[in-house]
C-alpha cells in the first residue's frame, strides 16, 4: 500500500507561485527527458522539490502540469519571436507594401528564425526536445501548441511568400515551399549532434551560427528565384 501524500503545508498565494513554477520547470525537464507518457508524479514532484499532492493540487495531474509545460512554451515563443511577426503581419495587412519589400520582411524573418532555432540553452534545448516528441508521438496537447504559436508563425511565412510569388496563401504550393524554408532551419536543431559531428564543431558558436545563416540565406534567395522565373517562363 502506497504512504498517504501529506496535506500541503500551506496556500500562500506567494508559495503558491513558487510551488507552481518549480514543477513547470521539473516538468520541462523530465517531461523533455522521458516524454509525457513515462513521466510519473512521483519523479516530477522529487525534481520540483515539493509534496507529490501539489500536482493535483495546482494543476489537477500530471496532464494539467503538462499542459501548463505546453503553455509555457507557447510564451517562450511569443516572447522571443512574436513581437517581430506581429511587425510582419501588420506590413502583410497593409495594402501599400510592395513585394520587394515582403522580400526584405522575408530575410529578416528567417535570420530572426536562424538566431532563435540555434540558441544553446538548458530552457531551450528543454523545449526543442519536448517540441520535436510532438512532432513524432503527438499526444492530446498538440493542437494546444499548434494553435499557440506555430499557426501563426508558418501562416506569418505562407503570407510572405505569397505576396513575393504573388500567389494564393493557401495554395499548397505555397505552404510546401514555407515547409521546405522552415525545414532547412529546424534541421539544425532536429540534428545537432550529427551536424556537430559531421562538422567536427562542439557547439556552434558564434562564427557557425554565421556560416549556417549564410548557407540558409543563399538557399532562400536560390528558392524563391527559381520560383520566380518558373512563373514567368512562357
């Protein structure tokens, strides 16, 4: 027979805060570890330091915790990329923007995407890791991430090509193109070690995140040219 978990110390709001952000980030941590399906109450309450009680307390389970990690990282992305797509879309909704200017809004989108997918942080690699288990084993919680950022980010993307191929946003070939763009950058991430290996890097550093963000940049200008001169062939 399981020990009676011990009633919470306390409902200080200010503890309460505390004790919600502990197991956030033991969330983040085992949850990007093991997934959530292998994730137990047990060990998430011993690396958030608190009564095992607490997660059904504040989050009514393991579930609810998760979604929270999910919501968590909804706002890290808005956070770090949000402000400069709600610049993107507002340009995209004003009539008077031209496409040459979406192609400079273009490169700026992804070298920001560039810079951001390659960070190197405990956080980050926490959430890429729980982001690309999504990916491969979604669970309930993927729409909850699809419709808290990503939507608008590849939709953000879609606008832009189009206006620049002058084109339907949500033609497929369209969206395939945003794919293959998003895809050449979240290789970096998917593949780290390989790339790290291949390379004989340790981390990629100032001067390789530089040497990627040329090598992407070439290959968007190539894409979208080509696909340019496609549509005015005769």
């Amino acid at each position: 027979m399981q020990p009676k978990s011990k009633p919470l110390a306390s409902t200080n709001p200010e503890r309460g805060d505390a004790a919600r952000k502990k197991l956030i980030e033991a969330g983040l941590k085992i949850y990007s570890e093991v997934g959530y399906g292998s994730a137990s109450t047990r060990n998430l309450a011993a690396a958030a330091g608190v009564n095992i009680a607490a997660i059904p307390y504040y989050f009514g389970g393991k579930e609810g915790l998760y979604l929270a990690v999910i919501d968590h990282i909804t706002e890290f992305y808005q956070k770090n990329l949000g402000g400069e797509l709600v610049q993107i879309r507002q340009a995209l909704k004003n009539k008077k923007t031209t496409g040459a200017e979406c192609r400079v809004l273009l490169d700026e989108y992804m070298r920001m995407l560039v810079c951001f997918v390659l960070q190197e942080s405990e956080e980050h690699s926490q959430i890429s890791h729980i982001y690309i288990r999504e990916q491969l084993d979604p669970t309930s919680a993927f729409d909850r991430l699809y419709e808290g950022f990503v939507r608008e980010m590849k939709e953000t993307l879609e606008g832009l090509l189009a206006a620049i191929l002058v084109k339907d946003a949500n033609s497929c070939e369209v969206k395939l193109i945003a794919e293959t763009l998003l895809g050449q950058v979240a290789i970096f991430k998917s593949s780290r070690t390989t790339v790290l290996h291949n390379l004989g890097w340790k981390n990629y550093g100032e001067m390789g995140m530089a040497d990627i963000e040329r090598i992407v940049m070439f290959n968007v200008n190539a894409l979208v040219q080509a696909h340019l001169n496609k549509d005015k062939s005769p």
